[in-house]
C-alpha cells in the first residue's frame, strides 16, 4: 500500500505544510494546496496557471477566460521554491494535483457569460492546453525535485455533469447532462496523453463508475464513505480483479476503509490510502496524513 494527501490543506504556510507532508507521508509527497491564501491558490487558479495560451482573469463570479494581468504562476513558482527547499531531494516521487479537463471548463466562464464547458471549442482549447500545461509542470517539478511525478487529475464535477447539475450562470442557462460516455472518453484523452503515472481523482461524490471505466484509469481515487450501493462495490470488486488499483480517501474518522478492506480483500500492491479530509484545523490534517501512514504499513 502506498499513503498520500490528497491535496488540499488548512492554512497559508506553503513551508509548514510542505514539512508535514514530508514528515508524515515520506517516500510519496505532494505538492500542498492552500484555499486560504486566496483564489489564486484555489485548485481552479492554481491549474489555470499552468494553461499556455489561454489567458485567463478574474471576474464578478469567478473566472473568466479574457486576457488579464494576473500572474498566477508566480505563487505557484514560490511554492516549488519552497518544496525544493524543504524536502531536498528525499522524496522518491511527487504527487501534482490539476483539475481535470470538465471540472477546470465548468469552472471557467468564457467572455460572454457562459460556463466553458458548454463551449465545444472552448472545452478542445482548455484540453489541449491543460495537457500542454501538465507536461510542461511535470518536467519542472521532475527537474527540481529529482523524483518520479505522479499526475492526479481532480474532477470532483464529475458526477454532478453526469447528472446534470451543474448550474449555468443564470437563470435561463440550462447546462445539458454530459454522457459518461463523452465524459470518460475525454479524460482518457488526457491520461493517454500524460506520459507519468495518473491519478483520477473522484473522491467527494458517488462516483460516476461508468465514466470511470471508459477513462482507462489505471488508479482511481473514490471517498471510502461514498461506497455504498452494491452496484458501485460490485463495479470497485471488478476493477480490482482486472489488476488496476483503488485509492480510498480516508477523513479524520476512517472506519470506512476497514469495511471495504474486509470486502475485497485486495492485494496491498492495488490499495492507496488517502488522507482526504476535510480537515478543519493543520492539526487535524496531521493525524489524518499520520493514520493513513500507519494503515498502508
């Protein structure tokens, strides 16, 4: 079993939690998102500075794609100073985290109002930039760190397209429900093209399994409190026996993963632990970064 954060962390301390990270989940870190530090820390901010050629602003409701003179790279690039610093080339590999392509074009409008990800031009744009991008911070982080780079991809929007919940930006704009077909097939699109190992990351919902297994997802990422349904345990068991792999996401309280453990009794080569969260304070984030250490030993 391997163990890992998920990502996202209480906090404005890049340094503290880079240390942390380190101290608690060791051979496999990751590069620590904060939310607290403002929006251009926010998962959507943070990948969006990754996009070459697609400029990208804020606006009254979030983020809009327009040229502007934001430089969101420039925290980002503070961030990997600061990872390469404190973890000096002890870790063996180095998670990223990027919103995956249909979570990153719901969260983006384009210019005249409308979610990105009713845009079919704008949703080919923002995939073929994001895969540009990832390879791009990959190499980078790859070179700085001297470690392998494992990619992994958030869509925690995935279930609600499918079901068509996203909201438009008004009342009169509807966003039609997004076949896990389609879905699927566009994040096999970037997984086939990101040459490091790749993480889908569906933890928060039920995940939309279809979906799921049309992406080619070697390692798929589902919230141990989220599998309930026995269609859903019976589509996790066969993902299994196929030889692919499983990370579940563990919060403060993780009795869950027991019971799924008990399930399938899977293979230690196919399990990840995930401290997920949410985690309200840093140190609640520690004991839990801390427990699943303990339960991928």
């Amino acid at each position: 079993m391997r163990a890992y954060g998920l990502g996202s962390l209480p906090g404005t301390s890049a340094r503290e939690a880079a240390r942390m990270v380190l101290g608690e989940t060791g051979d496999l870190v990751h590069l620590p998102i904060l939310p607290q530090r403002g929006l251009d820390s926010h998962p959507v901010g943070r990948t969006a500075s990754l996009l070459p050629g697609i400029p990208v602003d804020r606006g009254p409701r979030g983020w809009v794609l327009r040229p502007g003179n934001l430089r969101l790279s420039d925290r980002l690039r503070r961030d990997l100073d600061v990872c390469e610093e404190e973890w000096a080339g002890a870790p063996g590999a180095v998670k990223v985290q990027v919103l995956g392509p249909w979570t990153l074009a719901a969260s983006l409008e384009t210019p005249r109002g409308h979610r990105a990800v009713t845009d079919t031009g704008a949703l080919r744009d923002l995939t073929e930039a994001l895969i540009e991008g990832i390879a791009q911070h990959a190499a980078e982080v790859s070179r700085r760190m001297g470690a392998e780079v494992i990619v992994q991809l958030d869509e925690p929007w995935a279930a609600r397209l499918v079901a068509g919940e996203v909201p438009g930006t008004h009342d009169f704009d509807r966003i039609a429900p997004v076949p896990p077909e389609e879905l699927g097939a566009r994040l096999h699109t970037v997984i086939e093209a990101v040459r490091e190992e790749t993480l889908l990351n569906l933890c928060g919902q039920i995940p939309p399994w279809a979906a799921a297994r049309r992406s080619q997802a070697r390692t798929v990422l589902v919230s141990a409190d989220q599998v309930r349904t026995t269609a859903l345990i019976d589509a996790l068991g066969e993902h299994l026996d196929s030889g692919l792999r499983l990370g579940v996401g563990i919060g403060p309280q993780h009795r869950d993963l027991h019971a799924i453990l008990r399930e399938y009794s899977p293979s230690e080569e196919a399990i990840d632990v995930v401290a997920e969260g949410p985690f309200s304070t840093f140190a609640q984030a520690t004991q839990t970064y801390r427990a699943a250490a303990r339960l991928a030993e």
